[in-house]
C-alpha cells in the first residue's frame, strides 16, 4: 500500500479536528468475538465492517481492533507471525482496507494493536535462528543465552513468565542436542525481542509506516513497558516476583531504555496527517511512572490501569481520580479512563463479588454488579481526559463465569503459577439479536459458548428501551458529544458530599454525584437533571440519590 492511502483515507474534516484523542472515547473491538461475516463461528474484519454504523449510533469517536494480523493464535494473535499480513481467519488486507475507508466515512478512527515485545516462534526470523542454530545472526534479535548448570540444563535466570512457570525455554540444536534457551516473558510460542539489536528497531519503524500508509488513526502498544531489558539480564531472587508486579520496577519491565524508543516513533506519527497517536499498555508500579511515557516527545497516552483496578469505593474513587490527573498533568497529557477490557473481568462482575483482583472467577450478584457498572461508567465518561469502552460493557454484559474447561483457550488456563487463567470470560462472542444459533454473531454458532440468559442483552432486546444500558450508553455519549467541556481541561472541582458520595463540577455548570453506599442519600439538586444510572426522585429541593447510581446535572 502507498503514501497516497493515507492521504485519501484522512479528508479535510478530519484532520481539521486537532487534538481530536485528548477527548474521545474509543470502543475496543476484540475481532474473534465481536461479529462473524462469513459463518465459520468466528468474528472477522468484514464482520466488524458490517457493525460499523452501530458503533457510528453508540457515539463512539474511535476503534481500536485487538490483533487481526497472520498468527498460530497461540495466545489470541499476540502471537504475531506477519505483521504486515492479515490471518485468514480475520480476512486479507483487501478487508482491512476496505474497514478502514468505511469507518473514516463514518467519521471513525480506526487504532490497531501494535505487538513489539515479542514475535510468535513461527516468525520467519525465530524460525530461521532455530534451523541455523547457536552462532545465527538471527540469534542476536532474541534473546537465547547459553543455561546454568554443569550441562546448561538450567535456565539463564530466575525471571518467571507473566502466563506461569519458567520465562525461558531450551531449544533442541540442528543436531539433535539440547542446546541454548530462549526468554518469554509470556507463553513459550512468543520469544522476546532483543530491543538492543538496531534491526528490530528498524523493522518496527517500517511496520509503523506500513500501516500508516494503510491510514489507520494510531497504534494500542502491547506491553509498552516491557521491551528493554536490564543490562545483564540479572535474577530478581524472590519467590513470588509475579505477586511484584505493578509494585515495583523489574529488570524486564518499565526499564528507562524505553524512553528512547517512543521518541523514535513519535516522530514517524508526527509526519503523517490527520493527527495520528499512540496509547501504551504500560503496567508501572505508579502513575507517576505512567506518566513518563506520555511525555510531550513521546506517546500520546498511557491506560489507567491504577484506575481500573479501584474498588467501587468514594474515598479511593477520588484519591486515583486526583493522582491520575495529578501525574498527567506536569507532561500535557490526557488521563484516561477504562473499566473492562479482553485482560480482566468485566466490570460488571467484578463490581457483583467483594472487592478483589481483576480476575474474578464466580457470578456475584448480578443485579449489584450491574447497577453499580451503570454508575461507575458515568462517572468515568463525566471526568476530563479519554475514555475506553470494551465490546458488550453498553450491554451490560457479565463475564462468563462457568465455561467448560475444555472450550478454554486462555494459555495461562491450567498453569500451577500465573494468572488464573480465566481470560476467556470477557472473550465470548457478543450477542445481537434475540434469536439465532449465536444471538446474530454469524450463522454458524461462536467460538465460545453463549449464555442462554443472552438474547434479553442483545443489542436487539436493548434497542428503543428506556433505561436499558444499551440507551444508557448512548444517552451519555451524546451528552458527552454536547458538552464537549466534560472531556476537556485536566481538573475536577470537588464538591462537599456526605460520606460515600463523590460529588464534582466540570465546566459549563455540570455536576456529577455518585453514590457508592448501599442506601439512598439526600442530596441539594444543584439543576436539570441530564442523565442518571437509576431513576431518581426529587424531594423537595433535594433529590434522593438511589444506592450505587450516578446522576449528571446541569446547574
């Protein structure tokens, strides 16, 4: 593809609008489950095609595709072995062409994953180091390292992998022998970069160029954090490094050498027209540290993950909501602001079951977990900064909870060490209409199994239906799209509230208030009610504020 797509995908209106991701609010579409185009029981680019215009109706600005590129699917497609060609479970680059004209028709930007951290083994440059054998040059763009022991038979190190078990794998030479190991930091099918060699550099950069030229809108960078590795590769010596992270800087994460390379990127996103962007996935042990990487020179923006992961609590609510804002503060960037996505356990069950991790594993209560959803999405969409939605969080999707072990495909699912595994839960295939072997995501059935209890959540079930979270949802993004102010600036101004009640004012005389108690609570009515997550009546000149809603007033 050349120069000239991205000119012709990128007309004067839209690139008129500067600045445009300081603000928006961007959908992720997970490819494999959000709508099937061609019956195989999985989602793929002409799927998403087809649902464009609803995502054009739920008011979205953006949306990021998780990866659709040529992959074993060892893990979902982060096991990337072509990144310039599409798998053909998704499609072909015909299909993403024509996914990425018709969203900027629309008035959409489209983001796409962006993998750096590691290829899959079958990438043409791992497969080619393993055929060669120790002494390949294609060696030293990984990072294989000769084991401990009398006969190598230990690994190089102590680091762990994210998904269990040891981060490195022993390789088997040409000759048969046991030979070298090779670092993962997750699943053995997906080797680390060895981002000091300048040929992976190199190669990322035409990459980016490649699908700039395609004219997507940005890049979501996986493991933004984690593609500089200490010096020496040293041993981190605890017994328990998984439980460490996000709490402290580790020798394979948020290494400063990082740095060095956005500031690369960022100038390649800077020649193209139409404002393109960068967001990280950083995990980092602060905000702080989050910060570091939307500096002015560098990345656009950085997810919250500190705000993902607070419980439906006042008082914490208000404490990451400062110090996010706080941290972005002194580098001009957004905040962002998310509550679910294809890693943890939507917000609806995680808000149903005591507070805990970001993986949940049993149902909750339902109806809490959805009411208090409602009202933390207000709250996020009335703070300034970008906001994230997931696929199926506008229906009020659950997580699946009691999926058979044998339909799992989660790599972390059955490892004695890791994440749990339960991954799977916030992947099943998103339900449309009422009826149908898959509630309208294609006609031949889902990867995942669909709960029955999903035709009443459909976007069929949920159309035209006063109070239903799919109508929530829209109400407050075209509110959002009115007051454009809700998304602007870096402050909030907080309000006195009783205990349990974050209340604030943006400008333009709106005001929020949560309730996150579990009983109604007075409140002044400081105007109009615009929107709220469940009906509230007046009392005089107070309002009844229902336990776990959310309210927009306009004074």
């Amino acid at each position: 593809m050349t120069q000239y797509l991205a000119d012709a995908h990128h007309t004067t209106d839209r690139t008129a609008s500067a600045d445009w991701w300081r603000s928006a609010v961007i959908y992720q579409v997970y490819p494999r489950s959000f709508a099937d185009g061609n019956g195989d029981g999985m989602g793929d680019l002409p799927g998403i095609r087809s649902r464009l215009p609803y995502l054009k109706e739920l008011g979205v600005d953006a949306v990021w595709l998780s990866p659709f590129y040529a992959s074993p699917q060892a893990d979902a497609g982060y096991d990337v072995a072509d990144y310039r060609a599409i798998d053909p479970m998704f499609g072909t680059l015909l299909d993403a062409d024509a996914l990425i004209r018709d969203a900027h028709d629309l008035g959409l930007r489209i983001i796409v994953d962006l993998v750096p951290n590691h290829s899959s083994d079958a990438h043409e440059w791992f497969k080619r180091a393993l055929r060669e054998g120790p002494g390949s040059p294609l060696r030293e763009r990984y990072h294989f390292r000769p084991g401990k022991g009398a006969a190598g038979e230990l690994p190089p190190n102590d680091w762990e992998s994210i998904f269990g078990g040891s981060a490195w794998t022993r390789t088997q030479n040409p000759d048969g022998t046991p030979g070298d190991w090779y670092l993962h930091l997750f699943a053995p099918e997906q080797p680390d970069f060895n981002w000091e060699h300048p040929a992976v550099a190199d190669e990322f950069r035409s990459i980016l160029r490649f699908w700039l030229d395609m004219g997507v809108d940005g890049f979501r960078i996986d493991v933004a954090h984690g593609l500089v590795k200490a010096a020496g590769l040293p041993d981190i010596g605890s017994g328990d490094q998984l439980k460490l992270l996000g709490s402290d800087v580790m020798p394979f994460f948020d290494q400063d050498g990082v740095h060095e390379i956005y500031r690369a990127w960022r100038t390649i996103l800077d020649e193209y027209p139409g404002d393109r962007i960068a967001v990280a996935e950083a995990w980092t042990p602060t905000v702080e540290r989050t910060a570091n990487y939307v500096r002015p020179d560098e990345l656009h923006q950085a997810f919250n993950f500190q705000y993902l992961g607070t419980h439906w609590d006042a008082a914490e609510l208000r404490a990451v909501i400062d110090v996010s804002l706080g941290a972005m503060r002194p580098v001009g960037a957004p905040a962002t602001w998310v509550l679910s996505n294809h890693d943890v356990t939507r917000h609806a069950t995680r808000f149903a079951n005591p507070p805990g991790g970001t993986q949940i594993r049993e149902p909750g209560d339902r109806e809490l977990g959805l009411r208090r959803a409602r009202a933390a999405t207000l709250l996020m969409l009335a703070l300034p900064g970008s906001a994230y939605l997931y696929q199926g969080e506008e229906l009020g999707l659950p997580d699946v909870t009691d999926l058979p072990d044998e339909v799992r495909q989660d790599p972390a699912f059955g490892r004695t060490e890791g994440q749990d595994g339960f991954r799977d839960g916030c992947r099943v295939p998103i339900p449309w209409t009422t009826e149908g072997s898959s509630y309208g995501f294609g006609t031949g059935g889902s990867w995942l199994p669909q709960p029955d209890s999903w035709a009443a959540l459909s976007v069929e079930a949920q159309t035209g239906v006063p109070g239903s979270t799919l109508e929530l949802y829209r109400s407050a993004l075209a509110v959002r799209r009115e007051h454009p102010a809700l998304g602007a600036g870096d402050a909030v101004e907080w309000l006195d509230a009783p205990e349990g009640v974050l209340a604030l004012r943006r400008p333009g005389g709106f005001v929020c208030a949560v309730n996150t108690t579990g009983a109604a609570v007075r409140i002044p009515a400081p105007g109009r009610v615009l929107l709220a997550s469940t009906a509230v009546e007046p009392a005089g000149g107070d309002v009844e504020l229902p336990a776990d809603s959310t309210v927009w007033w306009t004074e």
